[in-house]
C-alpha cells in the first residue's frame, strides 16, 4: 500500500512510518521541510495527491509546548495547524482521479468533557464546551469528504506515551532526580496510549476494509488510570519515589488557565469500538507500557 502521511515526521509519525514500512508499505510525507520521501504542503494543495491507496493526518503544532505563551497568536496556530492541513488534504483526496481507499484522522480525547466520574465511549457526545472540544469538532468536520469511495476513520488519541517524545519527554528528568509526582490534586483521570498502540490502531484502521467512524486511541487501562496513579507508576519504573505534586498554581502559571486544563482535568474513556474492531493491545497495561518506554 502506499501512504500519504501529513506531519509523518513527528512523534507519532515517526513510529507510524516504522510500522507501515516493516509491514512493506510505503510512505511520504507531507511536510513544512524539504526531504527524503517528502512533498510540501504547497505541492500537495498545487499538484494534487499524489498517487496512494490512503492517507493519514498527525500534523499539528505542539500544544504544550511550555516555551509559547498561551496567546491569541499561539492559538491561531494551534488550529490553523490541524484545521488547515485537514482541509488540504481532504480536498486533495476529493479531487484524486483515483481517491484513496481509507483516509485516517487522528485528534483528541479533549473532544469529551473532562470528569472524575463519567466514561466515554465513541458514541458519547461532545465539542462544543471548551476551546479544545470544538478545536476538536471543527477538526474532524474539516476531514469530511463528499462521496462514499474513501472510507474515513478519527482515532481520537489520549496522552501518548513513548520513547523519544511526548508528554514523557518533559516528565523524565524530575522524575529521575526523584522530584516527580502527581500533577494538581491528581485524582483527575489520565487517559493514556502507547505510543506503538496509537500506531497500532492506524495501521488497523488503514488495512482493515471494515473499519470506518470514531475510535478511541486509549488504552484499555485508561478508564482507570489517575493522575496519581501515572506518576506512581511513572516512578515505579524509574526506581525512584514520585511523591512532589506539581501545584495546580504553577501548572496554570506556566500554561495559563485555559491550557492547564489539559494536565489538571481529565477524561475516562473507553476504547470500545476500538476493540470491537478487532484492535490487539500490545500495551494495555501501565506499568509494562512504562517499563518498555524508560528501558
Ligand atoms: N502526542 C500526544 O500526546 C497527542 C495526544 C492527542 C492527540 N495528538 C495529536 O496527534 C498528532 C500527532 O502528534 P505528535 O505528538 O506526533 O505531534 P508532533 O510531533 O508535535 O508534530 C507532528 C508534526 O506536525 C507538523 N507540524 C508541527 N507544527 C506545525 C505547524 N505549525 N504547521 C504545520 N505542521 C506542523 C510537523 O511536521 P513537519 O515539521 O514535517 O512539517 C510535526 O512533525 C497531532 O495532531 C496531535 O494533536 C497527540
């Protein structure tokens, strides 16, 4: 199969590719950055897509990037990175003379209310309460094509946890010199995933005929993971204690109120019709997720 991967070159892209060329199939890019196996954004929206039998989209600026304020300007580019490039994208597969078979979004979990007690599930609503909800919303309304050739599927992800990136990368230096633990009160919950498992699913999503909709890109912990208990597990791992919550003034004075929700709430959700699909966890617990992550 051939595939067509916007910001393929990130965190996420970077195991998605692996996986892809291992299983034999081949893979561009589209990229703000000229390369290898690469085309422009400006290419793709001129010239069209290029010949493929799927596409992908994970580009998107870094949310919590603790070196951006949380400015109107920021924002703007938040959005305008994921909306747009969908946009592109969608409308490249439009007017493909021979359109791609399956086309796959991946967004967040930030499209469902954050809550101690509610679980989530893709049929659940949400998107339209917070900045990220209806970032969320508008998103996955820019990934919509007209017709019934390209199956379309979202996989809204939790926090993804892997080598080399993420949300980890920030975490792992406290954690190791022992300064680490549960952020805010930590009892909101912490929807998270393997980043090979989010992989994983997009993988499924792309060679399995059947598959079309929302999942859930979670693991199937998730529902039950705090805070608390990440940075307990987080700890575990590492051999050392993870007892110095990180106060819910500083988070909100780094990120700012709007953005700090993102670490101090969360949401329980359920990858339901991930599994139904027929999705195998390679990490669907925790502390092996974790212990793979910081060996
Ligand atoms: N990581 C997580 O915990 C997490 C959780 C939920 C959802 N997601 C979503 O999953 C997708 C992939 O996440 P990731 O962690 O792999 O992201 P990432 O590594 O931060 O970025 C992915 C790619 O997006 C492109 N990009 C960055 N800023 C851009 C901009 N301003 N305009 C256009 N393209 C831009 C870059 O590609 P080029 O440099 O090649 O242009 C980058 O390699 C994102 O859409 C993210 O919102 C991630």
């Amino acid at each position: 199969m051939r595939v067509v991967v916007g910001g393929g070159t990130g965190f996420v892209g970077t195991a998605l590719t692996q996986l892809l060329r291992s299983r034999g199939h081949e893979v561009t890019h589209v990229s703000r950055y000229a390369g290898k196996d690469r085309i422009s954004w400006d290419e793709l929206s001129c010239s069209g897509l290029p010949r493929c039998d799927a596409a992908v989209n994970l580009a998107g600026e870094n949310v919590l990037n603790p070196l951006r304020r949380w400015d109107y300007a920021f924002q703007r580019e938040v959005v305008t990175s994921r909306v747009e490039t969908t946009k592109t994208l969608a409308k490249a597969i439009a007017e493909a003379e021979q359109p791609p078979r399956a086309w796959v979004l991946v967004t967040g979990v930030g499209y469902y209310r954050p809550s101690l007690t509610t679980e989530y599930t893709e049929d659940s609503s949400g998107g339209d309460f917070d900045f990220f909800s209806r970032l969320v919303h508008t998103w996955e309304l820019a990934a919509k094509i007209p017709g019934n050739i390209t199956r379309e599927v979202v996989v809204r992800s939790g926090v993804v946890l892997g080598k080399n990136g993420g949300a980890i990368s920030q975490m792992l230096w406290p954690f190791r010199l022992g300064l680490g633990g549960p952020i805010g009160s930590g009892v909101q919950p912490f929807p998270w995933i393997h980043v090979q498992d989010l992989a994983g699913i997009v993988s499924h999503a792309l060679e399995t005929e059947g598959v079309r909709g929302v999942l859930n890109g979670v693991s199937p912990a998730s529902p039950n993971t705090s805070n608390a208990d990440f940075a307990r597990a987080l700890g575990s791992a590492l051999g050392r204690p993870a007892l110095l919550p990180l106060p819910t003034v500083v988070v909100r004075a780094v990120f700012g109120a709007e953005r700090g929700i993102m670490l101090l709430e969360g949401q329980r959700v359920v990858p339901k019709r991930t599994l139904e699909c027929g999705y195998h966890f390679t990490f669907p617990d925790l502390p092996v997720a974790l212990r793979d992550i910081v060996s």
